[in-house]
C-alpha cells in the first residue's frame, strides 16, 4: 500500500488520524499469556475508581463500564478477565452478547397400521400406515442456552487483559 500526499506526520497508512484523546495510548488494552500488569496499567477485573484519580483514562472510556448504584464521580475499567467473555470486533464498542446456541426442535415419530398384515402391504405407501407424533420439543425447554444465539462457541484459550492508565 502506497501512501501518498501526506498533509502531516499524524496520518497512518490507512488514512486515519491519530486520535489525540489516546496520544500517549491510554485505555489501549495489552493481552499477556500471563498474569501481569505493568506499572502504568490496571487489571481488566471491574474495579471502580475515582474520576479525580484517572482522569486520563476516564476522558477516555469514560462511564462505560459503570454499573447500576456505582457511586458519583467514579467510573469502572472493563471486567474481562472476570466475566469470561470473548473480545469481539464489532462497529459499536462494549455491547453485552449472551452466550447461547442456535435453537433447534425434534420430533419422534412412529408408525402403526389399521389392521393386520397392513405393514406387508403398505410398507412404503402412506395410504396404508398412518404415522404418530409421539413427541416434538425445543431443544431450549431442556436447556436456556438454546436459542440464545447463532453461533456456537469455539475453542479457546484464556489471556490476562491490562489498561494502560498513564
């Protein structure tokens, strides 16, 4: 990819400007196979803070990730390393997707015939046998993460996810 005319040195390679709120990155998350933190960053666990303390990073990310009886002039960091959820590329940022798979239903069914010899007679042909459904279900009356979702979850590996804060 060839950059070409560029009107100042903030401009990547995709066209996109440097954002100034996170000039010095703060809010970017760091991913370690470990359990780390660096000095200028915190835990992903939810903690809330005071806004007079990190004031950087909530001009960020701002109430966010707040929670209903948060106190006034606090504000929370993300919750992932405790919440279990996987990290999903999407246009709109910190939408909560519910764990689930696809809905499906079953029926059992079984034949009979009217009279005797029928099953010799009609095997193969609807107008001698009649059919019973014995029963048909959704998979989500046996368990609620049917239904909740389109997809399935794949396999994974867990991470340690910081913020960096200054």
């Amino acid at each position: 990819m060839e950059i070409k005319q560029v009107k100042h040195s903030y401009l990547n390679q995709n066209g996109y400007n440097k954002n100034s709120l996170t000039k010095e990155r703060i809010g970017t998350l760091f991913i370690y196979p470990i359990d780390f933190t660096p000095d200028d960053c915190l835990s992903c666990d939810g903690y809330s803070l005071l806004i007079t303390d990190y004031k950087e990073l909530f001009a960020v990310i701002g109430t966010k990730f707040n929670q209903s009886g948060d106190a006034e002039g606090t504000f929370r960091v993300p919750d992932y390393n405790i919440s279990g959820r996987f990290l999903q590329p999407h246009v709109t940022s910190g939408i909560k997707i519910e764990a689930g798979l696809p809905n499906h239903y079953h029926t059992v069914v079984a034949f009979y015939w009217n009279y005797p010899g029928a099953a010799e007679e009609g095997r193969g042909n609807p107008d001698y046998g009649n059919h019973l459904a014995l029963t048909t279900s959704w998979a989500s009356e046996c368990n609620p993460i049917y239904g909740n979702s389109a997809t399935v979850q794949p396999p994974s590996q867990t991470v340690h996810l910081v913020i960096k804060y200054k």
